[in-house]
C-alpha cells in the first residue's frame, strides 16, 4: 500500500476477533514505533507491550472512560517516555504512537489510541493509574496505549470528499 492509501484507510478500531497478531505482525509495529523521530533523536519513548489478559482488563480500566476496549485486544502496547532523557517526551510518544497505528493498518490490523495524558479515573490522574498497574518510575509519562488486535469489522475508509480543505491556509 502507498502511503496516502494507509492513511486514508487508517479507522480507530474498537473491537477485535479472537484471533491473535503474529510475531512478525507485532515486530513491524515495533519497529515503526523505533523508527519515528524524536527531538534532537533523543528517543525517549520505551514500549511495553501487554499481552497478559488480567493486565489488559486493568488498563481497560484505567481512565474514567474511554479505554474499556483495551480488555477486547490481543495486545497493547504503553508507550512510556522517559522525562530525564527529554522535555519533548509528548510530542515524541505521539509520533511513536501515529507510526504504530499507520503500520497496524498497513499490516490489516486494526488499533486504536487510547489517551491517557490529561485524563483522570474518579479524580486520579490517569498516568498514575496506569504506572502503578505496570509498575513504573513517575520520571516515566504515558500520552497514550495503542490496543491492537485483528479487525472484527473493517471500517470504512476516508474518501477524499471527507477532508476539510477549509482548514488549510496560505499566507502570502
């Protein structure tokens, strides 16, 4: 597929079969994620990828909503980045985690991003949440889970009839 195909393909995907996600599968979306650039190629986003069920059900848990479709994956990858490394920790985890979701589409898996940063269950900070289910340091800040799992129903994708061309602008 070209690329402007995948990201007109590219849907959050909510529900997943049974089926799982092979290694190879799983080894291209880890290597999209360490591909993406980072500022100054500081590159301080780590992946942890979940594939225990009991664990996937307690970050499906982990915000006040949102997330729930985490338990129905095979897989989830949290993308932890590491403050101490770099400032820039947001911006890189969410390229990371954009080059993880347009290789899971160019595979035929479907993923969706489940935001964590500035999120909250019942008044405690999401983030927190998931670092105590994954057991790690508060130097390391968590933007987002990508769930991935085999697509139950393919979505449908964008047509170019569907971009807002109102949002684009020239200054001259």
């Amino acid at each position: 597929m070209e690329l402007m195909d995948v990201m007109f393909k590219r849907r959050s995907s909510r529900k997943f079969s049974d089926e799982k996600i092979s290694k190879s599968e799983l080894d291209k979306i880890l290597q999209a994620a360490l591909l993406a650039p980072t500022s100054m190629n500081r590159k301080p986003c780590n992946f942890l990828v979940v594939e225990r069920k009991e664990t996937l059900k307690a970050l499906a848990g982990a915000k006040n909503h949102g997330a729930e479709l985490i338990a129905g994956a095979d897989k989830a990858i949290v993308v932890l980045a590491d403050t101490f490394v770099a400032d820039t920790w947001c911006e890189d985890s969410s390229i990371a985690l954009t080059y993880m979701h347009l290789m899971a589409t160019d595979l035929g898996l479907g993923s969706c991003w489940v935001q964590i940063h500035l999120r909250d269950k019942n008044g405690r900070d999401a983030e927190e949440v998931v670092r105590d289910i994954v057991k790690v340091d508060p130097q390391y800040r968590i933007v987002g889970i990508l769930a991935l799992g085999k697509i139950e129903k393919q979505p449908e994708p964008h047509t170019p009839d569907d971009l807002d061309k109102s949002k684009i602008h020239f200054l001259v």
